[in-house]
C-alpha cells in the first residue's frame, strides 16, 4: 500500500504541475486528487518538495536499472535524458521552482552511483584506497550533472543523443586512466 500511495502521490503531483506552478499546489490539492488523507501524505512524506525530490531520484533509479557497468553506462545516460525528457513540464516546474542547488543534489545522487558502480567495476584486482575512487567518481559526477542542467537550462532543445555520444568520447578511457593513475601513486608511497 505505500508504494501505491506514493506512486498515486507522484501521478497527482506530474498532473497538477501541467496545470499550475509547483510553489501554488497544495497538499490539500495533491490529496484531493489521490483520494487519501493529509495524514497519509505526511506519512510518506515533509512536503512537496520531498514528494519531487523522491519524484526525481526514483524516475532516475527507474530510468538507470542495470545500466551502471562501464559497457552500459551510455545507454544508462541515455535513459535518464529520456526520462527526464519525458518529464519535460513536471523537470521544467521544479527546476524553475526550486533552488538550482536542489536540482543539482537530485542529479548528484543519481549521477554519483552510476559513476561508482563504473569506478568499481574498473578497480577490481587493484588497490586504490575507498576514498580514491569516491574521489574519481565525485569528479566525474560534477561534469555529468553540469552537462546536463545545462542542457535543461536551454530548455532542452538540443539533441540529448549527441550529448551522451560526446560525453562518451569525452570520457573513453578516462576513468579506466584515472584508476590507473591512483594506482601507480599509491604503490609510490
């Protein structure tokens, strides 16, 4: 039943949000909508604002299944700018609607362990310290989330598919060296 209620609560929320901004919906509103109790909303839930955020992280973790190894983490990319694409009116309120650092934390989380599923991947029979590739992972997440708000700051017009080809040029190799290179310092010590 909770997760019924929360995916209720989410639905309402994309519905209303086609509507009206997210800073004049109401939890009498989403409530309404649902059929459920304000007493059920507080349940799972502080505010609207923890609703989009859960929103956000789980259509990420929906769109990200399975596709965090170093030969799927294209098509997983590819499927978070799909869903967030797909999401274009619920993205595009929130974004305008909460502090830009909210959207960030919300595409932090979900960049963060893709990259680190990757990094661990790719460090298996080595041996680089946890805090190395946090590291490598936290750097990398930086320019993933950055290309993408920018992307969705120009309203996203622009063809996410070449973006995720470019990032994936960009990024050849590159973990797989940075490893490398935390590797080689750490026997250097």
């Amino acid at each position: 039943m909770s997760n019924t209620t929360k995916t209720a609560l989410e639905a309402s929320l994309k519905k209303l949000l086609l509507h009206k901004p997210m800073d004049k919906i109401t939890i009498s509103d989403l409530t309404t909508d649902c059929g459920i109790s304000r007493m059920a909303f507080y349940y799972h839930f502080k505010d609207i604002y923890d609703l989009a955020e859960w929103v956000c992280i789980e259509d990420g973790r929906q769109a990200l299944q399975g596709k965090s190894t170093y030969d799927t983490w294209q098509e997983g990319m590819l499927q978070v700018f799909e869903a967030v694409l797909e999401n274009k009116p619920f993205i595009m309120n929130v974004y305008r609607s909460i502090s830009r650092e909210k959207i960030e934390n919300y595409l932090y989380k979900l960049t963060f362990q893709l990259i680190a599923d990757v990094v661990e991947e790719k460090c298996v029979g080595t041996q680089i310290a946890e805090e190395d590739k946090a590291f490598i992972a936290e750097f990398y997440k930086y320019g993933f989330v950055g290309i993408m708000l920018g992307w969705i700051d120009r309203g996203m017009r622009d063809d996410y598919r070449e973006i995720v080809k470019r990032m994936s040029v960009t990024l050849h190799g590159n973990i797989t060296h940075s490893i490398s290179n935390f590797e080689q310092t750490e026997h250097i010590k």
